[in-house]
C-alpha cells in the first residue's frame, strides 16, 4: 500500500512539474526597451538638445511609441525659431521593420498628422537607422532620416563614440528644398555618458540657408 502511495505521489509531483514548466515556457519574455537617448551640443550657434525616446509596451510587444525632439536655442535670439517635435504610435511588421503614424511640429509647417517606415539593424557596437516620413495634408514635406553610429568597446566602462546623421526634407511635389541637416560626433562613453566634439550643419528653405556650428556635446542614456 505504501508502495501504491508513493508511485502516485510521484507520478502527481511529475505532472505538476512539467505543467509548470510548459507554464513558464508560454509566459512571453519582458520586453528590453532601449533608454531614452538625450543630447546637448553647445557651439559657436548656441545650444541644441536632441532627445530621441523609443519604447514597446510590455503587454503588446509589436506596439510601441517612437518620438523624437530638436532644439535649438541662438545665443543672438531669444525666441526659439528652431525646433521639431514628433510623436508617433509604432507597430512592429517584422524584426527590424516598424510603421509608425503620429503628428510633426515645426515652426514653418505647424502641427501636421504623418506617417512613415522605420528599419533599424542594432549591435552592441553599431546602429543602423533609416526613416522616411511623410506629412498628411496637403502642401505638406517628404522627409528621409538616417543614422549611423559606432561605439567599439575599450574596457568594461569606456567605448569610443562616433555618429553622423542626417534629413532631408523637401515639399511633397519636389519643387522645393525644406530642410536639411548633418550632425557629425566624435568623442568617448563612459558608462552611460558620452561626451566629445560636434558639429552641426543646417540649410534652411528653398534657397537652402546655410549655418555651421561646431561645439561640444555631452549626452546620457536614461533607463
């Protein structure tokens, strides 16, 4: 009788452990949300904040928020005459590849609904960025982004760090240049704060107005 007992105490404690595990095996893994990437560049032009914030939501893997903030404050003008902010919904197609539908606001153009494509390719020591967007109304902008950034390791705590990036924006007929820009750094990490030189180069308008600034940058990754 002790014998019968213990066979099936055996044969419950089996069964139980391997519901468990197929249990454990169907929960989802948590998501690994990157930090938020911010930046300040102080140059010859003023100071400029780049704050980049790309997040999937834990419950809804595929689905996320993806939005991006450019300031730029002038030493010689007070208001601030250049800025861009753009908050989008993103939706996971497939691995490296999101859609992503949201609002711009600039101060030429206002506040306009868009639409547009990501594909990002990201290792420990490279990242691979490339967005085309475009506005949703009409007399609106087509806007290509592009990033490439470098950081190969040194030790535990330093890497170096490279980055350039750029957009190009233009009317949506292609008559007319919008915007353009390329951002160029070279500096170090340390833990989760890079620093080192930069430079920006902006055309503004249809006559594509040119202003450089070469400075500083110190930024930081917030979890």
């Amino acid at each position: 009788m002790n014998l019968k007992n213990s066979i099936k105490k055996i044969t419950f404690l089996s069964i139980l452990f391997s519901v468990s595990g197929i249990s454990a095996q169907e929960q989802p893994k948590p998501v690994k949300n990157p930090p938020v990437s911010t930046e300040f560049l102080v140059s010859n032009r003023g100071v400029a904040f780049q704050m980049t914030t790309i997040k999937k939501l834990q419950s809804v893997p595929k689905l996320g928020f993806f939005g991006v903030t450019n300031i730029l404050g002038e030493w010689d003008n007070k208001p601030i005459k250049d800025y861009m902010i753009q908050a989008n919904v993103s939706y996971q197609v497939v691995k490296g590849v999101d859609v992503i539908a949201g609002f711009q606001a600039t101060p030429p153009g206002g506040f306009r609904p868009s639409a547009g494509i990501i594909y990002s390719y990201a290792k420990p020591d490279l990242l691979f960025v490339v967005n085309p967007r475009i506005d949703l109304t009409k007399n609106g902008t087509f806007e290509t982004f592009s990033l490439v950034e470098y950081r190969p390791k040194i030790n535990d705590n330093w890497r170096y760090y490279s980055r350039l990036q750029g957009v190009y924006v233009q009317t949506t007929d292609f008559e007319y240049h919008a915007r353009s820009y390329i951002m160029a750094r070279l500096g170090v990490i340390y833990k989760d704060i890079n620093f080192g030189l930069g430079t920006n180069l902006d055309w503004y308008g249809p006559a594509k107005k040119y202003h450089g600034s070469v400075g500083v940058f110190v930024g930081a990754a917030l979890f």
